[in-house]
C-alpha cells in the first residue's frame, strides 16, 4: 500500500476531501494545486498556474480544471466535482472514486460499472507542463473518453466573469487545440497522446463557488469559460497521455516523457522523502537567477523567508551550489543593507531590518554544516557583511540606526519591520518599534562574527576594533534593558514609552544564536518558560495563551485573522531555533525531546497539503493547519531538525563547543 493513501470510505466525503490537498510545482515557477478529488474550492486553483511576466510578477491560472466523462453504451458517467453558489454539487464524481495514493505521483482510481479508470498527474520538471495519463483498466467494451477543459486566464488573486473581451477561436493542433483567451498572455496548448475528435462549442459555466476563499472573507463566485471537448476511443489496456503547456509538443512522445518525469521524481514513501521533495518545489530556476517560493499557494519570493529555509532545504541536504546562487540573487537586489523582502507585481518591497541579520546566521550554518572555511567566506561575502554593519552603526532606511549603547533601534509607529509584521487598518498590528530583542540578538550575533571573519581573513582591517567595540557594547547593555531581574522575565521589546511584557518566542532566538549576550542561566529560563507556555506539537505559539490577548484559533475574514496572526498562532519555522537552543545547553542529553518533536509531525502530512507542512497552525489544540498549505520555513524547520537528531545519534561533536562546560551530564 502507498504510504500516502485513501480509500472509497474517504474519499465519497467531501467534508473530508475538501480539505485534503495536492500541489506540485517546478523549476519554471509554475504549479498545479487542487483538492484530491479535484474540485477546486480555492480561487488560487488550477492544473496548470504559471507566470505571466509580460503581465506582471504574479502566477495566472490559465487551466482550472478537466472534466472527465465516461461514455459507455450511450450512457455518460461524469467524474468531474465543481460545488456551484447555491450549494450544488456537479457533477458528483466522487461517488466513483475507489482510491487515491500519493506514491509516486498522485494517483485516482475510478470504478464505473464494470470498467476501472485511473487518472494520474505529473508536472514537467523544468517547464511549466502537466501530463495527466489516463488508463482504462478494466471494461467489458470500449468506452469514449470525453474531456472537457475550464478556462481561467486570470490572475491567482482575483477571480473572473463572463465578459466579451475573452477570445472564443481556437487554434488547431496535432491532435488537440490551442487558446489564448486574452492579449498578453500565453497560449494555451492542450493535446492528446492519441487521434481524438474535438468539437468546439464555447460557454460559461456560471457561479463556480470556492468553499475555502468564502470562509477568509474573500469573493468566492467565478465564472469559467469551456471552449469545448475532447473525445478519445479507448478499450481495455489502453492509456492517453493529456499534456497542458505553453507550446505545442510531439503528441506521439508524451507517454514517454511521463514515464521519465517519474523516474526522476524523489518518492514519497516515508516522512523523511515527503519532506525532501515538499523542499524542492519551493526552488524555482530562472534565467535571471536562483530564487525560492516561500509557500503554496499564494506566497512569492521573501529574503526573510530564504534565510529562514537555507540550512534546512540546502545545508542540510548538502546543496551548496542551490544555497550559494539563492545568495547571489539576493545579494544582486538589494538596496543597500536590505534584501528585497517582499516581490509585488513589478515592485520590490525592502521593510525587514532582520533579513539582512539573518543573513549572517545562514553564513554561520554555511561554515558548520558544511565545513566551510573562515577565510573563504569573507572572501566571497565580506563586502555585503561590510554593507550591512557600516549601514546599521551609520544609520539607514526605516529609522534603522545603532545607538550609543550598542543596540539596534528601528522603525516608528507606521513601520513592521520585524517578523511579526502584519498590517490591521492600514497600519501595523505588531510594530514593535525600538528595540527588539530578536533584533538586537541578531545584531550582536552578527557583530560578533564579523569580528570572528576578520580575525581569520584580515586581522588589520581597521572594521576589527569598530565592530569589536560596538559588540562589547551591546554585550553590556544587552541583558539590562531585556532582561527584568526582580521578575525573572524578559521584554519583547523596549521604546521611550514602554517595555512590552507580552511572553513571546522572539527571546528564544535570543537565546538560540551562536553568538548571544545572554548567560546561560538566561538562556535556561527562556527554555524553561517556551516548554510550559509556547511549545506545542506544531511548533511554538507566536504569544503565551496566559496573555490577555491571546487568539488561540486563526480563522475569519482577513482582519480577524491578520488581528490573531501573531497573537497566539504556531509557527513550524520556530522549530529551529529551538533545536539549536536545546543543543547547546544540554548537547545529546536532548536528543529524545527532539525526536519526538520531529516524530510527531508525521501526521500532519497527511492532514492538508499532502505530502507537506502547512504554513501555520492553531495556538489551541487539536492545533489544525492554517494559511499555506505547503511553507517553505515549515519544510526547512523539520529538515533541519532531522540534521540535528542524526548529528546527535552519531557524534555530537560538532555542538560540544556550544554546551555549557559544567553541564554535560545535565538532562532536559
């Protein structure tokens, strides 16, 4: 049996298939995502979701769906499952559905009467294609296989109607047609593997509803636009390959082509292999550069978000050239000591003042997970590690400036420029304007490694004493403006008007660094405080549920779920610090706890995007996946994760320097 896998029981219940989800994607940027069954229930569904740069920087969904009639006797079966604005569902499809498995490609199996019909997917490797290979396992007598494409041509995030500016001709090709519904876009091209008779009788289909885009408070009706259908004679043993793309192709090569795209895909036959390959579909290869998605299916490329997912997707996999080239086309846009932190339509947005500190965590993990040489690092990144610190003690953009205690001041009351940062009625939800702790942690992490490449690459390099004497200073005032002694506590953060007590995950990352200006028993009482009040099965809670504002479930239109985003809702990503925290106090002594945490995960590959981590979860229990189906961080977090756990099983060597020299034996 496939490890990912369900039966007839499962999947003639929409309630429970609607919310089960497959996505594959490439190296081009294109994707197709959809329910299990097939019926879309979000708007950024499609079988084939591709970029339209001459449009703008978003995906498009040009395909939407297929629907799949079984004609045998002169009686039509329809498989196809669209749920309509008043309720309706049609056709119900579902009802002959047998089984679906996941391994290797995601595979439905269909029983209508006496005939078994499988439908398989496969997404092209490199170029923005899908293969679907039908194949008719058993029938008494020949059938007519009748396919009906839906139409979209319209970006990820809106919907469309009926309207007369859409195309209604169609081009011929060999054994399929072709459409382009609107200037500037791509043509469609849709064949078949096998001679087929395709009329064509353009319509509408009218108030398709997206169960999903409803409950976000969003529009949730579409109209799509059928051109007309396919028809393909098929007997016992036959398959027909559909391919979907943007060129015309060799119809009579299709049925090789898929059996080799499988050949080349990672299976999916254990926790470990889904994740691996969940951690390929976020790269994307382009000609002007290397860059990553951050989650499926509506986030784009985010520096943040890479930084966050290098040493889990890359380092941990070994894959230094895919690590370096995310690197350079980060370092190739940006402005200043920023990275592009957010890509919108032909815009770059630079608002994060901890990307280019997490810049130099990834650079730390470069050296240790791969043993990279000191000196060889600044060589290639020194002028960025340069940029970034003279900008910081000079001061830059967004009121980002080192004060004369050391630390790291950034923002004001209309700027989110940490991770937690959330728009609610045009303006910041978290601001978290001054000191950060996150922040300033990061800050002195990276102070203090820039110190270390220096000392190894150029000790009279006149930046040694400036940035040693800048550290030594946030060193100093580091504990006594986070840290409140009498209380035991720590502040997130600290401005002219307040000192923020709200417990959050941000001073586990203080803790958490190669370099912290914590001490250790500092470091055990943050530890202490996320295990009883942040922790959870899914990752860490982004505020303690003693706090009064505490949101303990992420749902509702945009505002209420912008309002509870960091207010309680888990983050996987959090995993890693976290790992490294427990790492370097207590070395291997914490190799159960990390397994467990790591173990524990495995359901939820099964629960909503199959074969992947979803972007977020519930602060309350049972803890059910929210936002993207499959996020980059998430992936990262448990990969890097299961690095750590080998590591530790083998030799923890490599994490001795950073335990507490008198508490070796000390358990967790």
């Amino acid at each position: 049996m496939s490890y990912i896998s369900f039966d007839k029981q499962h999947l003639v219940n929409l309630e429970f298939t609607m919310n089960k989800e497959i996505l594959r994607s490439n190296r081009s940027g294109a994707f197709f995502n959809t329910t299990i069954i097939g019926c879309n229930t979000r708007k950024y569904h499609g079988l084939l979701v591709v970029p339209q740069p001459k449009l703008d920087n978003n995906n498009h969904v040009l395909l939407s769906s297929i629907d799949e009639t079984i004609v045998a006797n002169k009686e039509e079966f329809h498989l196809g499952v669209h749920e309509y604005k008043d309720g309706t569902v049609a056709p119900r499809g579902h009802k002959y559905l047998r089984e679906f498995t996941a391994e290797p490609i995601p595979k439905l199996k269909y029983r209508v009467g006496s005939s078994i019909l499988t439908k398989e997917y496969i997404f092209e490797e490199k170029e923005p294609r899908i293969l679907i290979r039908y194949t008719l396992l058993e029938a008494a007598q020949p059938i007519t296989l009748r396919l009906m494409p839906f139409l979209a041509f319209r970006n990820v995030h809106m919907l469309t109607h009926e309207n007369y500016d859409a195309k209604r001709k169609y081009t011929p090709l060999k054994n399929g047609a072709a459409w382009q519904m609107y200037d500037n876009y791509d043509t469609l091209c849709f064949q078949i593997s096998k001679a087929n008779e395709y009329t064509h009788c353009p319509m509408w289909y009218k108030d398709v509803f997206y169960i999903r885009e409803f409950e976000r408070g969003y529009d949730a009706v579409e109209d799509l636009y059928v051109p007309g259908f396919f028809e393909v004679a098929m007997k016992q043993g036959d398959c027909v390959v559909v391919s979907a793309g943007l060129e015309e192709k060799n119809p009579a090569l299709f049925k090789k082509q898929f059996e080799n795209q499988i050949d080349h895909r990672i299976p999916r036959d254990s926790f470990e292999h889904c994740l691996q390959n969940s951690a390929q579909q976020f790269i994307v290869r382009e000609e002007k550069g290397t860059r990553m998605f951050a989650g499926f299916p509506w986030f784009g490329s985010c520096s943040r978000d890479i930084f966050l997912s290098l040493p889990g997707i890359c380092l941990a996999n070994n894959d230094e050239k895919t690590f370096r080239e995310m690197l350079k086309y980060l370092i190739e846009r940006m402005q200043g000591a920023f990275f592009p932190h957010r890509y919108y339509q032909k815009n770059l947005y630079y608002t994060a003042v901890d990307s280019p500190l997490w810049f130099f965590m990834n650079l730390q993990k470069y050296e240790s997970m791969l043993g990279k040489d000191k000196k060889a690092i600044w060589h290639d990144y020194g002028e960025v590690v340069t940029k970034i610190l003279d900008s910081f003690i000079q001061g830059t953009d967004f009121n980002v400036k080192a004060m004369d205690n050391g630390l790291l001041y950034a923002g004001n009351e209309n700027l989110a420029l940490t991770w937690m940062n959330v728009f609610c009625d045009g303006k910041p939800w978290t601001p978290r304007t001054g000191y950060a702790i996150e922040v300033n942690a990061l800050w002195y992490n990276a102070l203090r490694y820039g110190v270390e490449l220096l000392k190894a690459a150029n000790k009279k390099n006149p930046h040694l004493k400036l940035w040693q004497d800048i550290a030594d200073k946030v060193e100093k005032s580091f504990v006594p403006v986070f840290y409140d002694e009498k209380n035991d506590m720590f502040y997130d953060f600290v401005n002219e008007h307040e000192k923020n007590e709200m417990v959050r995950p941000n001073m586990l990352l203080a803790g958490s660094l190669r370099f912290s200006p914590l001490k250790d028993e500092q470091k055990k009482r943050i530890l202490d405080i996320t295990r009883s009040e942040l922790l959870t099965i899914r990752g860490l809670r982004s505020l303690s549920p003693r706090d009064e504002h505490y949101k303990g479930i992420t749902i509702g239109n945009h505002r209420e779920r912008e309002q509870a985003y960091h207010m309680g809702t888990v983050f996987p990503w959090l995993i890693m610090p976290y790992a490294d925290l427990c790492v370097r106090l207590y070395g291997k002594t914490a190799l159960p706890y990390l397994e467990d945490l790591y173990n524990g995960f495995e359901q939820a590959i099964f629960e909503n995007g199959i074969g992947s981590i979803s972007e977020i979860y519930d602060g309350n229990p049972p803890h059910e996946a929210r936002g993207c189906i499959s996020q980059a961080t998430s992936v990262a977090a448990l990969l890097y994760l299961n690095h750590v756990i080998n590591f530790l099983r083998n030799d923890d060597s490599l994490y001795a320097i950073h335990r507490i020299a008198n508490n070796k034996n000390t358990k967790l």
